[in-house]
C-alpha cells in the first residue's frame, strides 16, 4: 500500500522520472483520502485537506520532506467532519480573495442547521486552529446534494463553480440557502462523471469531468447546453476515473489525472486558448 504524499514533478516529466520534491511522513498530517490539492501561486503555499484529521493544512509552496504545515484548521469550532472517503476529498484556494473553500459531502460538516449535510465551508486564507467558517452555502434551496460535491473558483467574475448533480454557479460570496444562479444539467451535457472540476478564468471556461472524459462549458451557459468541447480521455486511459485537471496556459496544456493508470496526461490544447 502506498503512502500518502505530495509529489512533484518537472512540467515535462517522462514516464518513470522521480519527483523533484515529495511531501510525507507524520509530522506533515497528511493522511489518505485527500484527492486533490490547490496550488496558491500568489503566496507560493500549498492547500490540502486531511479527511482522516478533519483539517485542512497549509504548506510553504518549497517544502520537501517530513515537514509540519505552516497552519492547520482543526477543532469543533471549524464544523469540519471528516469521514474518510465521502465527506470532504478535495480543497480550492482563492489567493485573490485570501479564502479556501471547503466542499462538503453527507456528514461532512457538524450542526451547521441550514437545512442539509451537503454545502461549502468557506475560511479565512491564514486562519489556523479551531476556528469558524467565515461563511456555508448549504440548503436545499443550492442544490447541493451529493458525497462529494467539487468546487472551482473564478475570482475574476467573482463566481463558484459547485459539480453537485450537475454544475451550480453562485455569486462567490453566496452564503446560507441561496439559489444558484445558473444550473447546467440535462441529457444534452453527456452527464457529470467523478473527479475535480476547475476554472480557467482568464477565459470564462469551467472544465470538468464527464462521463466519457472531459468537457468544457462556459460560465455563461445555463440549463440543458452541450458542452463547448470534450476531450474522450477514457478512449486514452481505457476507463476509469480520470481524477485531476491543471491548465496551463503558458503553453497552451492542460494535464489530466489518470486514476486508473496513476499518470498525469499533457494534451495540447490551443483552441481552448486562442
């Protein structure tokens, strides 16, 4: 059984290359179940949930090695509940907002009384210890119904992303029983599979995974619309869930996490940049 860890690799990293730098050992939290991380590159930190702890741990963006995070949200007050798989598996930072947005699943927060276990917990960037979220979208009027619902932040037309039996796009403040304020689901979108979700704000963009791979929508799109794109990474990987996406738009790349395989897959994509 593997450990688990933070990798990382050079951006054009070959099969079988080592990482350059690894995250692990006890004294960094980390357990099992986290499947996704957020990158801050304004302040050069790494964001992590921990399931297993109920607590989401910060690290400086160069830590190598056994190494403790720089802050760690835990405590009753945090209304996080951790349950090893469904709960809470991934975490998205906003830098621009100095925020980190939890997604919760069923059981996955304490007596928040909004109405539902599903929701969002959002925190101060440097909050540390047992404190509150500043802010929870949860109720039945948001929609949000699901294990393991997924987040994505645009900060620059101040909007989230919730994947939670389809794509629901809030206000980013919304807070309590609010209703989104566009809903993409219907037999046209190719259903929602497993897996991260995230913005590519520069562009308006939300990437996803979908039943037969991945898709793109704009933040613009609502009701039953196809997607603008899909790209049929399960045709690539021969099934399985495809976990993670990056973009980069540098080079005109996005990766893709290849549960199945475990490999990173880089595809060049330049209409979706053009």
């Amino acid at each position: 059984m593997t450990h688990p860890q933070i990798a990382a690799f050079a951006r054009e990293a070959k099969e079988n290359e080592p990482p350059v730098r690894t995250i692990e050992g006890q004294k960094t939290l980390i357990s099992r179940t986290m499947h996704g991380f957020s990158y801050d590159p304004i302040h050069d930190e790494i964001v992590v949930n921990s399931p297993l702890t109920q607590a989401i741990l910060t690290f400086r963006g160069s830590s190598n090695g056994e190494v403790a995070p720089i802050r760690v949200i835990q405590g009753p007050k945090t209304r996080i509940l951790g349950m090893g798989y469904a709960a809470l598996s991934t975490v998205t930072a906003d830098p621009a907002h100095d925020e980190i947005f939890l997604p919760v699943g069923s059981g996955g927060y304490r007596g928040a009384g909004t109405g539902g276990p599903e929701g969002v917990l959002v925190f101060d960037r440097t909050a540390s210890g047992d404190v509150a979220p500043k802010r929870i979208l949860a109720g039945p009027d948001t929609q949000i119904k699901s294990s393991t619902p997924q987040v994505a932040v645009d900060p620059i037309h101040n909007l989230l992303v919730v994947k939670s039996n389809g794509l629901l796009i809030f206000d980013r403040n919304a807070s309590g029983n609010t209703k989104p304020l566009r809903v993409i689901r219907g037999p046209k979108t190719g259903g929602f599979g497993g897996g991260q979700i995230t913005v590519y704000a520069e562009k308006g963009l939300i990437l996803t995974n979908s039943m037969d791979g991945w898709a793109v929508w704009s933040i613009n799109d609502d009701g039953d619309v196809a997607p603008r794109w899909r790209i049929p990474v399960r045709q690539i990987t021969g099934g399985g869930q495809n976990s993670g996406i990056a973009v980069i738009p540098k080079h005109k790349e996005i990766m893709i996490a290849s549960a199945l395989q475990n490999r990173v897959l880089t595809f060049y994509f330049p209409e979706m940049f053009d």
